[in-house]
C-alpha cells in the first residue's frame, strides 16, 4: 500500500500502516525520522493522509469497514465516523484526498448490490452528504484525481461499461462534466494522471493488447484534444500502478515490478521515451511509492526507507531540510503593505495611524456603576448634610444706642474693603426714650 508523508508545523510525518500494530506514524524535524507511534488500532491497511497549512487531515476504515475521518490541529487530534457499515465487512475503499477552493474532498469506491460506485465528498463544506460520481470497474489503481491551478478536480477512471476517460468537477458550479471517452480502443487498467498550471493533462494506463499489458503514455492538451498513444514499456504486470512526475527538465514514469522500481522519462513533454531502467536495490530493501504533500504541493514518487532515513527515486532533495512553518493567518487591512513600506523607510507624509479607543464592555460598564451606586449610598448622610442650605441666623439685638453705633460702623467697614464677611442685618431696638 502507498505511504504518505505531509508537512505540518515544521515537521515531516510519515504515515504508514504496519502489521500488528495497525496505523502508525513518525516524526521528522532533524537528520532522520523518529520512532513511531501508534494513530489507530484495529483499522484497515487502505487509507490517506493530507496536509493542509498545520493541519493533517486522514482518513481510513476500521476492521468493520466504517470510515473514519481524523484532523490534527493544535497540538490535537479529533475523530468522527464518516460512514458506518451496514454489513461490518471492510474491502478496498481507495481512498484519494485533494485540496480544492481551500477544501479537503475525499473520493472512494462503495460496493451495492455488486457493483462499485465513485463517491464524492467534501469534508469541510456546506456539502456534508457524498455524492456518486459514477459506477466504476476496480483494478489495482481503479481512479486517478488531481486537482487543476483553477480549483477544479479531474478524475480519470474506468466506468462500468470498462471504458476509460475523465470527468472535471467544476468548482464554481459544484457539479460534474460530462464524461470524455480516451481515444484507447484496448481494454485499459490503473489510469494515473497529473495536471499542469495551464490544464495539460499527462496521463499513463496499462493496456491490454491479446495475451500482453503495455504501458503507455497520453497528453491531453488544454482544449481537449487528445495526442496519439507513446507505448512506454512492453510485457508488464496487469498490476502494475505507474505514476508521473516532472523532475526538473524531464517528465518521469516510474513503477514497481517485481519489487523493482522501473523508471523511464521524456524530454519532449511525452514525444519520445528513454529505454527504461531498472534500479538495483539490496535484498531487504522493500520499496514502496510515498505520496508527499508539502506547500500546497503534490508529488508521488518510489523509495525505501533505511534506518530513519526515507530515499526516493529522483533527484528531489525534498526530505533533507525541514519544511517551513506555515504563519497563522491574520487580517490585514486594505493597503497594508504601503503602509508598512513607508514605515520602514520613512517617508514624510506618512502618519501613523491613531489607535482605536478601547470600548468597555457594556457588562463591566454596568458593574462599575453599581459599585459606585453603592459607595454613594454609605455617604449619603455625609453628602446630605454637605449638600443642606445653611439656616439663616438671627442677628443679636442691640441693647442701646452705643450698641447701635459699633454695628452701623462695623458694616461700613465691610463694605469698605469688600470684605468676605457678610454684612451684618442685626436688628435695631430702641430701648428706653
């Protein structure tokens, strides 16, 4: 079964399934992978595994054949069963993750009532049900999907009808093309395609022609149109999966036969093909094809791993330096980055933009007025007896006249020198003659 190896937080994981122990994992931030640990017990060998930012998404079946989706995020994992099985008989799902529209869809085979559908479905959108693509004749890689520049997915498989061709998932319709038959006239097993920036389609398959299986070769060009078959390699295995990658300046098809990784590649974009070549390897070294997404990037290439060390058959030096850290994504207002350029640079002109008031919380607005309802009601009597009008006094009675002349003289000195002392309103009384 295919490995997986994805990038997240700074760190390869490689996904594996062993024997005995069932879904594993092992980490990688340094020269070589770490010891393994134990995802899941009690599950199936068929599963996938994707990467997007530092989030690991992988979905596999248990032994009674429920299919459980599992996402890393935060130092955390979660689980939830996608599908439950009726009969708690597992088989063959081949499961394919893809990223699309920042996405995660899942494709896998369902049996009913003997015959095998394609089901579709995204995992992290408002479509939560799976949708049936078509029926579907199984092989050792029955479909192949990858996603195009634009959002949209491709998936080249077998119908029910043992015909091959491809059908595209229009992202911005949410609904499938029709399917376009591939000028094959031959029965055709395992299609394997990949998809360039500009739509070109590179598409390998087995065919069948009498007694024999051949591999080939198909490019589809951007409007459609299909160019001639390229027979790659005569007389190989009905099994046989091969896959294509570009490495560097060439165009790579690469399969197992045998245990034997076989290898040819093109420099004409698929014209003409090199002799292929078989790579020698010890005899307990056991290859397998890993699926490796990094960056928001795909590539399926062999290799073999060796005490903590993961090799791959091409030129990619890929596993040797540590992936990078994806930043958390924050919001940046609009024009931001001449902003931050004039800031840097200091051009005059350039204001700082004031900071926004800090808002109380209406909640904590009503606390701190309570508080201050309440420390006023303790004062109240303080407050009250500040806050009283002060009563008038009555002003002494003068007793005789020289009494009389020390007050009227008294007041004009006030008034005088604007003095702060009220003036004085004693009453006069006339005593006596």
């Amino acid at each position: 079964m295919p490995e997986y190896i994805v990038s997240c937080e700074g760190e390869w994981w490689h996904f594996f399934y062993k024997a005995g122990y069932g879904l594993c994992f092992r980490k990688k931030s340094t020269a070589h992978f770490g010891d393994f640990e134990i995802l899941l017990k009690d599950v199936q060998d068929d599963f996938c595994a994707i990467s997007y930012g530092n989030t690991i998404f992988v979905v596999c079946q248990d032994n009674s054949g429920s299919i459980l989706y599992l996402k890393y995020c935060e130092n955390r994992w979660e689980k939830l069963t996608l599908l439950a099985s009726k009969n708690a008989m597992p088989y063959p799902k081949y499961f394919k993750l893809v990223l699309a529209g920042g996405f995660v869809n899942l494709y896998y085979i369902i049996n009913h009532q003997e015959k095998h559908m394609l089901v579709h479905q995204i995992l992290n959108g408002a479509q939560k049900e799976p949708a049936v693509v078509d029926y579907i004749t199984p092989s050792a890689q029955p479909f192949s999907v990858c996603a195009h520049s634009s959002k949209d997915i491709s998936i080249c498989y077998v119908n029910g009808q043992e015909l091959c061709g491809i059908r595209t998932f229009r992202w911005s319709q949410k609904s499938y093309t029709p399917f376009v038959r591939l000028p094959i006239k031959t029965a055709v097993f395992s299609p394997f395609i990949k998809v360039k920036d500009d739509d070109t389609f590179f598409i390998s398959a087995i065919t069948k022609l009498d007694r024999f299986y051949n591999l080939i070769f198909m490019l589809r060009e951007p409007d459609g149109t299909f160019l001639n078959e390229t027979t790659v390699y005569l007389d190989c295995d009905k099994n046989t999966m091969p896959i294509i990658f570009e490495d560097k300046d060439k165009l790579v098809l690469e399969w197992i036969e045998n245990g034997n990784v076989m290898m040819s590649y093109s420099e004409d974009e698929g014209q003409k093909w090199k002799k292929p070549t078989k790579y020698m390897k010890g005899n307990t070294t056991s290859v397998s094809v890993y699926n490796i997404f990094y960056d928001n990037k795909y590539l399926s290439c062999c290799g073999f791993s060796d005490n903590g060390t993961i090799h791959l058959y091409c030129n990619h030096k890929l596993l040797e330096s540590a992936p990078k850290v994806k930043s958390k994504n924050t919001f940046r207002p609009k024009g931001y980055e001449a902003a931050e350029f004039a800031r840097n640079f200091g051009y005059k002109g350039y204001k700082e933009t004031e900071p926004e008031p800090e808002y109380a919380l209406k909640e904590e607005l009503y606390r701190e007025i309570a508080a201050i309802r309440e420390l006023l009601a303790k004062h109240d009597e303080a407050i009250c007896s500040v806050l009283k009008p002060k009563e008038k006094e009555e002003a002494p009675i003068a007793e005789n006249e020289d009494d009389i002349d020390k007050i009227v003289m008294q007041n004009e000195q006030n008034l005088k020198y604007n003095s702060r002392q009220a003036v004085s309103t004693a009453k006069i009384v006339v005593t006596g003659q």
